[in-house]
C-alpha cells in the first residue's frame, strides 16, 4: 500500500528517541524546551508552548483568549473537525465561513460579507476567528488581519498542515497576522513527534496562559500566587487546566525532525512538480499555482468531477484504493458531521466547501516517495479515470 502522506524517521531521529529513554526525563525534563525553541526559532516568533496534540494546542488557546459560553467561534467549513470542536471543549457557540473554490482555503471575501451582515443585523460577533491553512498553502492573511482590527476578534491559525510554509515574507507560524498559530506533529503531517503539537505566539501573557493551562493551571511563579509561599515545594492552581504536556520522547523526536524539515518540503515540492508533469495528460484537475507564499505540501490535493471523460470520484477513489494506492478525502465539511446538524446546520449551507468534496482526492505525497511509486499512483490513476 502506498499511503496518502507517512513519516520519514531517520537514524538520528531513532538515536534521539533511545538518548532520552537513558536519561533522568521521560517527561517534564530538557527536550520539550529545546523543541519549543527549535520551533520558535524556525517561525520568528516569540514564544512557544509544546502540547500532547493540535488539538489539545487549539483547546489551549481558545481558552486562554477566555472563549467561554455565550462566545462565538467562526472556523472554515473545510478542515478536520478539530478546528471547530476546540471552540465547543470551552463552551462556546461555532459558525462556519465558505470556502474559496480553487484552494479550500477560508474566503476572505465570504468573511468579510457574514462579519458585515452579521453587524447590520445586530447578531453575535465572533470571538475568535480559526483559519485552516489547508494542504500547506496560507490563507490570505493580510486580508484576515484586517479585517481582525476592523471588527475585533482573534485569530488562531490552524497551521497543523503548515509547518515550513511561508506567506508573503514570513515563515507561517510568525504570528505576523495572528494572536497564536498552532502545528500538529501527528506522523503523516509536515514534521512528527508521534503525537503532538505547538502553539506559538508573540504575546507573553497568552503563551504563560498557554504554558499554566496546558499543566493543571499550576504555576510556580510567586507572582502570580495569591498567597505567600509554604516553602520550596509550594505550587497554587490558580485556574481549571489540563494535563496536555508533550512527552520528553515525543520533543526528541520532534526537534531531530525540525532539522530535516527544510529537506522535507523541499522533497514534497519535487514530488508535486513531477505530479505537475506527469497529470496534466489525464482528466483530472491540478492543485491551484501558489500565489501569496511557499506552500509546506502536506497534501496533494487533484479534483475529479466526472467530466472531461472522467470516471466519477467514487469510482476513481474506489479503484485507487483497490490497487493499493491508499488515497484519502480531505475533507467532509465539517457541518455536515451528525454531531455538528444536531446544532443545527444542514446540508446546502456552505456550497464552496460542499462542491470542494463532491470532487477533491489527495494523492500521496511524502519525503519517502520514490519515483517509482510516484509513477505506479500515476499509472493506476490513469486507468481509474478512464473507468
Ligand atoms: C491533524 C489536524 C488537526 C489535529 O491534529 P492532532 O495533532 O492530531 O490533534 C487539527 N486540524 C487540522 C487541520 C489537522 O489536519
């Protein structure tokens, strides 16, 4: 089977990995800070708080910006369902915002009117607003950040498929345009640490709400104590958190990954420059040319509408997944999940993303794919298309 997307794990990755499990830590110990530096200094941003997964990371952050009950959440209807659900963990009401056609990617211009309408009738503004960098490929940021000071919410990133991304002149995870990005680590993203995943920001207050949240709500700094310290063991909690702490394990092989993740975006783009050559003889659509930044080529998104001679998706995926080519849908938007019509949205609310997953496959795309497994996906495509 030749997955979607899979990890790339090293010799040095493994040795990272067995140094930690001889050392004192197995948690709580050096790694986690060294990764979050590692991160930190890949992005240019100030701050960075390691987490047991993205989603975690997001929980992390929606609480820290206090989205509570009576708050409002808006997310991109095409994305995993962690981009909404992190809003509903804190209590708070979520909306979805169409798509762009071509990309996924949340439309500014859809934004932009729902923010206007919602303001002439009066109804909630969003607290905070979650754009999903799909495939790897920024959002229009500059736009959001705008739009962010016009109105007066946040903007928490949902860079999981966006490590080594760029937009416009900085690395995705700046935090240029946004109050915190949050990656994911999980192994078939950009970057792995089997499980896990990074909020950054550059606000300090956030990133040490971040840091309390993430372990209990304790802290250790005497001035955030409400009272004097018992003595060199004293700790307060101070606030309801969690146990959402990355391993030791996990950070080793996180920060052995990030200095190969140059390597791994770079091997992503040949793969999809050598898609880019070998497709366009088939029926199919291609990924929309990067506009605005360097895409980090988590997936590798073609479109497969029926036309143009074409087999339909289903036939298409099935045929694929048949002869071993281990294709996925990313993704079902997110309204249409039983969990999220139960709240009350329906089908038909949201066309773009509706129309987006009526069509789109990814292919697989990660550093280990050879050529000859790339041209064997190529091949299978080409007699799944023609039905
Ligand atoms: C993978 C993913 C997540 C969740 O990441 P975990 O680390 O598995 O929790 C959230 N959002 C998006 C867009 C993702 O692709």
């Amino acid at each position: 089977m030749i997955p979607y997307g899979r990890q790339s794990v090293s010799e040095d990755d493994v040795a990272a990995v067995v140094e930690v499990l001889r050392s004192d830590f197995l948690t709580q110990g050096p790694a986690v800070p060294r990764f979050e530096n590692s991160v930190k200094q890949w992005c240019g941003a100030s701050h960075a708080v390691a987490m047991s997964s993205a989603t975690a990371a997001l929980h992390i952050a929606c609480a820290a910006m206090t989205v509570g009950p009576g708050d409002l959440v808006w997310t991109s209807a095409v994305s995993f369902v962690a981009s909404a659900n992190c809003a509903r963990y804190c209590g708070a009401e979520v909306d979805f915002v169409d798509v762009e056609s071509d990309t996924g990617n949340m439309c500014m211009d859809h934004l932009e009117e729902k923010l206007a309408d919602c303001r002439a009738n009066g109804g909630l503004m969003p607290k905070a607003v979650i754009p999903v960098h799909l495939t790897g490929r920024s959002c229009d940021m500059h736009k959001l950040a705008g739009l962010a000071d016009q109105y007066g919410f946040s903007v928490v990133e949902d860079a999981s498929h966006a490590i080594g991304g760029n937009y416009r002149d900085h690395p995705v995870g700046s935090c240029t345009y946004s109050d915190v990005a949050v990656f994911s680590f999980h192994p078939v993203k950009v970057v792995t640490s089997a499980e896990g995943g990074m909020a950054v920001t550059n606000n300090p207050d956030l990133a040490a709400s971040m840091r309390r949240l993430r372990s209990h709500g304790i802290t250790r700094e005497p001035n955030d104590m409400v009272s004097p310290s018992h003595g060199p063991w004293y700790y307060e909690q101070i606030e309801l958190g969690w146990n959402y702490r990355m391993t030791d394990l996990q950070a080793a092989l996180g920060t052995s990954q990030m200095n190969r993740l140059a390597e791994f975006v770079d091997a992503r783009h040949r793969i999809a420059q050598r898609y880019g050559k070998l497709l366009p003889e088939l029926p199919v659509h291609l990924p929309p040319p990067e506009r605005e930044g360097r895409s980090a080529l988590h997936l590798y998104p073609i479109r497969v509408d029926g036309r143009r001679g074409s087999a339909e998706r289903r036939v298409v995926f099935e045929h694929l997944r048949a002869r071993g080519i281990g294709v996925q849908v990313h993704y079902i938007p997110i309204h249409l999940q039983p969990y999220y019509k139960e709240l009350g949205f329906r089908s038909g609310q949201f066309p773009q993303a509706e129309a987006y997953y009526a069509d789109v496959i990814s292919l697989p795309i990660y550093p280990d794919l050879t050529d000859a497994d790339q041209d064997e996906v190529v091949a299978v495509l080409a007699t799944a298309v023609s039905g």
